[in-house]
C-alpha cells in the first residue's frame, strides 16, 4: 500500500506568531451551532466533557469526502480508493504528529476511547493478566475504564484495586505507590478527570509505574482537546482518546500503543483488513496498525478527525490551554460566591470542568432551569458514580468549558443558577 | 418562567421540601427499590394491606424535586385505595405526565396530583414523574430487584 508522504498530506506546523493570538470571537464564527437559540436564546453550550461541538471545517472535510473522493481503502487500484485511502491514511499521519508518537504503527483507529480501553483490555489483557494478579485503576475513574478491567479481572480470577483520592479530587499518590505491588499487571488511569477536571501529575505516576516495571494506559479523553499531549514524553504505554470530545466527529477514536507491546499482542476483532493471507489451515495478520482495524473502517470520521487535528494545531494547543485556564480561574471565583453552592473538585492541577452542588437544589432541577435560558451543563453522575460516593452525593451539575466558550456565558450561567435559587427558595 | 412555574408549581416544592410519608415501614409485606441510573435517584417504597386496600404507604430515597414531590405526593393519594384503584390512578396519571391528556381535561379523580400537568411540557422529566408510581407497582407485585426507569 503507498501512503503519502507526510510532508504533503499534513502540512508545516503552525508558526509560533499564529498561537499567540486567542480571538475568541472569531472561533466562535467556526462552529455553525453556536449561532443557534434555544427557546429564542442564544445556545450557551457548557456540556463539552460530554461532547464538544464541530467547527465547519471537519463538517466540510466529511461532506467533501462523501461529494468527491469517496470509496473503499486499502484495497481498490481505481481512483477513488486511491484518493480514499490517502485522506484516511493522511489522519493518521496527523494523529501520530499530533501526540508525538513514534510512528504511525502505533496509531489505531478505533470507535473510542471506550473501545481503545476494551482493547486493551481484551488482547494485552488476556495475555497478560493471571489468576491472582492485580490491576490498579483509581477512584476518579469513567467507568468505561472501570467496567473493562472488572470483566478481566473476573474472568481471569485477578484482582482491581483502586487508588484513592483526597478531598480535593487529586490523587494520593503514597497511596497509588503502595499499591503497585509485585502482582501489579498494569495500571489504567484518566489523564483528567471527567466528573472533577483533576489533572493527574501522570509524568510522575509513569515514573512509579515503570520503576516496577507495570505497563501504564491513560484515559486521555478529557485531556486531548485542552493541552498538548506527547506520548514519547510521557514515555506512556497506552493513550486511548476520542474523536467528538475533540470537535472531531463522533464514532472515531484513538489507541496509541508503544509498537512493541502492539506487536506482541494478539488480534482483537478479526475479519478483512487485519489479516496478510488466509487459508483454511492458516491466517496470518496484518502488520501494525491494519492488525487491530478489522472491517471498513470509519473512513469519512476518520477523515474529519484530521481536519479537527488540523483546526487545534491552527490555533495552538498552548494557547487553547491557556484560554481555557483563565476561564476556568473566572468560573471558579463567580461560582464559589454564590450561597450554597460547592464546586466539587477543587485540585490545584485542574482542566476547565465546573462541578456543582446547590444546597437544597438537585442537580436535575438545576438542568431544567438552566436549559430554560439555552444553557447546557450536564447532570448526574457523569458516568463515575465511585466518584460521587467517595463525595457522598447522588450527583452533580457540571459546566465544562472548551475553546470557544467566553465569561460572557459563564456570566449567563451564573445569573441561570440566581434563577435556581430564586425558584427554589 | 412561565414553563419553569409551571413544573415547579408551589405544592410541589413543599412536597418536594418536605416530602410526607418519608419513613420506612418496618417489616412492610411489600417493598421495592426504583432506580433511575440516567440521574442517580433512588426510591424505596414500603406498602402495607388490609382487606385489599392500602393501609399505609411511604417512601425513602434520594432524588431531584419533581421526583421527590411525586413519591410525597403519591403516598397521600393511596391510603384506602383498592389495587384496582391503585392502577386506575397510576394510569390517568401516567396520561397526565406524557400528554396523552391535555391539562384541565381528563384530570378527573387525579385530585392534587393533577399539578404535575407541567411536567408534559418536560418529556425528560417524564421519568422522574413515574418513578415512584413504578416501585410502587413493583413493590405490589412483590418484584425482588431493583426497577430501573431504563
């Protein structure tokens, strides 16, 4: 198969000036959404831990694809497949630069991160993990990186062992250190924290991790789309993220794997593309990555998570960090002076997640109200309800903030809480 | 606000403050969990018979206000009610909630509980609404586990 060359498919990185500039007004005119009302209010979307929204740009990229160039990869010698093969094959060049990674075989393209965990879970997993060891995962988890290692370590008649955190939402990593013990297998852990915006110090965890020789797999959904991430840095095993929390399309995602740990694990789903030959006696698999993306793949999705790469790298994952940090600083402070109200999650390392109870309110109630003004925050459990026990409430509001959001609408969802109270008083 | 008031009529906050009936029932013949995983509310319900009718009715648990108010406001409704009562008034309810009745008709024998007619106008709080109604149910038909709204 001829993949392009990356210089022409990807393109320079942006240049130092470019990212220096946040005009925040002007990415919003990127995202047709945010030009829609809700209830005849303008949409203030707070709900990008969930989902993010799209820039034009990755819905042109998709509709182009599908207008001019559309067929099936890696196997047609006509125009088309050609033409196909190279934009998908092109996104994963991208992906590779976008998180540093080593090659491009170590790129593979999954649904998810929920399914870059199951990955794992089912190949390295299986091979690896015996009766009587343990993985370790921690309390902040999603349960897409909870659910995974039970039903391993069930089937397997190992044993999950959680590391806890404080009452900040951070880790305790005395506590992490102990239980990497001798039967420790590997250790699966966000990066941040869906429910409580912690950002874990995962360099210094990988550093601990190593040092017992237990192989690391971090969450990265929450952290891809607010700071630069590279893997070769971090020197971590596995980075599973996603496409849609990236203002990529949904149904796409991302398992970055050291080559050598790919290598020796088994296939996990099988059928066309992953294999090199097939008898009836005898199959032999693919090489990296075609080994692990059985079937037609997401071609166009994949194709709009190039673009979105793209977009991020055009404004700068520096400056988006920076952006959202003050916003973050402003939501902290205008939330923390309403009566009543506890930001749940408070970690001195935190990305742009506002997580809140209002006393006497539930969350639930809280949603309603807001949606009234076109306000979008998420209520319940966040898929981490670990985490709400270890908080001991059913559940929180939370506002979580991305690149094109401003302190205008953080303005807006303080005066829809005002209304909360007001209604409820 | 007009919606908002609506939904968040006066009696439902008290009910939803103060919820009535909020008590364990010890050693009820027939109780039930209710659960709704979408928003974490969790509801127990304890009903106890006499001559096939409801002696007495409570509930505990934890949830949003209009789900609270609901299970407050249902215990109030039952006592004395036959099963078939029970179900009519489950029904008429259920039509009130999910808008198969317009508010003001149809909402004959509802009594107080016809305040929740805003709810029609809140398709996702339609689950709140019935969630006690449904461990109630449960709890009658002696299920075992857990309901869950999904």
């Amino acid at each position: 198969m001829n993949v392009s060359g990356e210089s022409s498919v990807v393109g320079a990185r942006p240049s130092p000036a470019k990212k220096l500039s946040f005009d925040v007004l002007r990415i919003r005119q990127d995202f047709p959404i945010l030009k829609r009302k809700i209830r005849g209010k303008p949409l203030v979307y707070l709900d990008n831990a969930a989902s993010s929204q799209k820039p034009k740009a990755v819905i042109d990229a998709i509709t182009r694809l599908y207008s001019e160039d559309y067929a099936n990869v890696h196997r047609g010698v006509h125009e088309l497949s050609q033409r196909s093969t190279e934009a998908y094959e092109g996104a994963r060049l991208k992906v590779r630069r976008f998180i540093n990674a080593g090659s491009e075989r170590e790129i593979i393209f999954v649904r998810g991160a929920t399914e870059a965990v199951n990955l794992v879970a089912q190949t390295h997993g299986r091979v690896q993990v015996r009766a009587g060891d343990e993985v370790l995962i921690t309390t902040m988890e999603h349960h897409s990186n909870i659910v995974p290692w039970q039903i391993l370590c069930e089937e397997k008649g190992a044993h999950l062992r959680v590391a806890p955190i404080n009452d900040r939402g951070e880790l305790i990593l005395d506590e992490l250190e102990k239980l990497l013990g001798p039967k420790t297998r590997l250790l699966a852990l966000a990066h941040v924290s869906n429910a409580l915006g912690t950002i874990n110090p995962v360099r210094e965890i990988i550093r601990m991790a190593h040092q017992r020789d237990v192989p690391v797999l971090l969450d990265g959904a929450q952290a891809v789309p607010h700071m630069a991430i590279d893997v070769r840095e971090l020197d971590v095993d596995f980075y599973a993220f996603s496409s849609h929390k990236m203002f990529g399309p949904s149904g796409v995602g991302v398992l970055y794997g050291k080559e050598a740990l790919l290598e020796a694990m088994p296939p996990y789903q099988s059928g066309g593309d992953m294999i090199s030959s097939v008898s009836f006696e005898k199959t032999t698999y693919n090489r990296l990555p075609y080994k692990f993306e059985a079937g037609t793949p997401n071609i166009a999705d994949v194709v709009g998570l190039g673009t979105a790469i793209d977009y991020l790298d055009g404004i700068g994952m520096e400056a988006i960090g920076a952006y959202e940090h003050e916003l973050l600083d402003y939501g902290t402070q205008a939330l923390s002076e309403i009566p009543g109200l506890e930001l749940v999650g408070t970690a001195r390392e935190k990305a742009a997640v506002l997580s809140f109870t209002l006393e006497g309110v539930h969350p639930h109630d809280v949603g309603t109200i807001l949606d009234q003004d076109g306000i979008a925050v998420r209520t319940g459990h966040h898929c981490a309800q670990p985490v709400m026990d270890r908080f001991g409430i059913p559940a929180t509001a939370r506002a979580s903030l991305a690149l094109y959001n401003t302190k205008a609408e953080l303005d807006l969802l303080v005066a829809g809480i005002h209304k909360v109270i007001e209604v409820f008083r | 606000m007009e919606g908002l008031r609506e939904l968040y009529q006066e009696v439902i906050l008290d009910h939803s403050k103060k919820p009535r009936n909020f008590r364990e029932i010890e050693n009820a013949a027939h109780h039930a969990k209710g659960h709704n995983p979408l928003c974490g509310d969790r509801v127990t319900v304890f009903v106890t018979l006499k001559d096939g009718r409801i002696e007495d009715v409570s509930f505990q648990g934890a949830g949003c206000a209009i789900s609270t108010a609901s299970a407050s406001m249902m215990t109030e409704s039952l006592k004395g009610k036959t099963m078939a009562d029970t179900e009519a008034l489950f029904g008429r309810f259920h039509d009130l909630v999910t808008g198969k009745v317009q508010r003001g008709e149809g909402t004959e024998g509802l009594g107080k509980l016809a305040v929740f007619a805003g709810v029609q106008e809140f398709p996702i709080r339609v689950k709140c609404a019935t969630l006690a109604w449904h461990t109630l149910r449960a709890a009658l038909s002696n299920h075992q586990e857990a309901i869950s709204t999904e």
